[in-house]
C-alpha cells in the first residue's frame, strides 16, 4: 500500500528529476545539434516575418494616423473606425479569419502572406496612434512659424512636423516592434514553419520540454535585446538631428 502513492508523487514511474544534467547532455544536445539547420531555417523566417510586419504596420500606421487628423469628418471617421476596429479585436481572430475564412471568398494567401498581412493590420492600427499622438505633440507655434514662413500644408507637414514628430515616435514604436516580434509564435498555428515550429518539433523528438521551450525563451529574448538596442540607436539619432543629444 505504501509503493503506489510514492509511484504517484513521482509522475507514476517516469523519470526524475535527478538524471537531467545527465539527459541534457546525453539526449537533448545531440538532437540540438542535429536539427540545427531546421532550426536556423525556422529563426530566418520568424525574423523574415518580423520586418516584413513591421513594414507593413509602419506603412499602415503613417497612412491612417494622418488620416486621423484630416479637417474632413469622412476620412477622419473612416480612419478612426479602421484604427479601432483593429485594435480592439484580437490578432488571434484576425490571422485565423484570414487563413480560414478569406479563401471561401475566393481569396487565398499563402500562410506567410496570412501572417504578415495579420501582424501589420493589428500593429498598424496601435501605430496609428502613436503617429497621431505624436504629431499632435509638436508645439503649435511650430506649425504657425512655417505658415508665416508661406509653407504649404505638405511641405510644412513634410519639413517641420514629422521631423519633430518622429523623435517622439520612436520609442513607443520599439514597443510595438518587440510586441510584434513576441506575437510571430503565432504563426506555427496556421501551418509556417517559424523557429516555435521547429521548437516544438525538437520537443516531440527529445521528449524534453523544459529544455526546448527554455531554449526558445532564450532565443526569442536575444532577438528582443538586438531590435531595442537598434531601436535605441535610431531613437539617438533623431534626437542628434534635432540637436537635442544623446547623439553619440
């Protein structure tokens, strides 16, 4: 009576934890270095889908902040209407309905293309608002300086807002990019081979989940490290060429 609850305590017969040095190095190293090339397949498309998100958010964020800001109440409406919509469903519904419900209306993207364009509506959208808030922050008199100076609406917009603007922008857009970067897991959900792809089918061959998955924590907060310390850098230099320092 007394062999069954000590069976039960630990995990019915498997093994413990005791022999994981030793399984780690017997076991899972082997494999890491076996699928290696998988798995350096499976991180060049995790980054491949973080750039091309982040260009489309980008470009979606610049185009629908702007518009957010419009003296016409249509456009304004419309870009208010896309921003919250956006934002206030979940990306999680939003790439499933693109690779599951868009092909029965006769449009189909590849799972990559689902991916990208799902990360850079959701993100786009939170861009939006850093975009308006920010050239919302630029001192009006700076706007009245250029309209004296005789400076048109896209000039003025062009050489005096947004350089302004985007020194405010670049850090919540760091932000959303290690935010984006921490959603591409995402994608293994709807058939792309990304680097959680590849990690879980290191785990299904180890049988070693604490190890697989800590290796893809580690990996995944490397990339977070180098895209802020990028960030960082673009942050100081915009600040440099507005002469306001922490340019060196």
């Amino acid at each position: 009576m007394t062999e069954f609850p000590t069976r039960l305590a630990t995990g019915l017969g498997e093994p413990s934890a005791d022999g994981l040095p030793e399984r780690f190095a017997t076991d899972f190293l082997p494999e890491v270095r076996q699928a290696l090339p998988r798995l350096g397949e499976g991180l060049l498309v995790t980054v491949e889908a973080t750039v091309l998100g982040a260009a489309a958010a980008l470009v979606l964020a610049y185009a629908l902040g702007l518009l957010s800001r419009s003296a016409r109440w249509p456009v304004r409406g419309g870009a208010r209407v896309v921003v919250e919509f956006f934002r206030g469903t979940s990306l999680y519904v939003q790439l499933f309905w693109l690779f599951f419900a868009l092909p029965i209306l006769g449009f189909r993207l590849e799972p990559l293309g689902c991916a990208v364009l799902a990360l850079g509506l959701n993100y786009g959208a939170y861009g939006a608002e850093v975009v308006r808030g920010a050239i919302a922050a630029v001192p009006r008199a700076q706007s009245e300086a250029a309209v004296a100076l005789g400076m048109g609406p896209g000039l003025r917009l062009r050489r005096v807002i947004l350089p302004q603007a985007h020194a405010l922008m670049v850090a919540p857009f760091k932000n959303l990019l290690v935010q984006l970067l921490k959603a591409t897991p995402l994608l293994s959900l709807v058939t792309v081979p990304d680097l959680t792809f590849e990690i879980d089918q290191l785990r299904s061959a180890t049988g070693d989940t604490a190890a697989a998955y800590l290796l893809l924590l580690v990996v995944y907060g490397a990339l977070a490290m180098v895209l802020s310390l990028l960030m960082n850098a673009l942050e100081r230099a915009a600040k440099a060429r507005l002469g306001q320092g922490g340019g060196a």
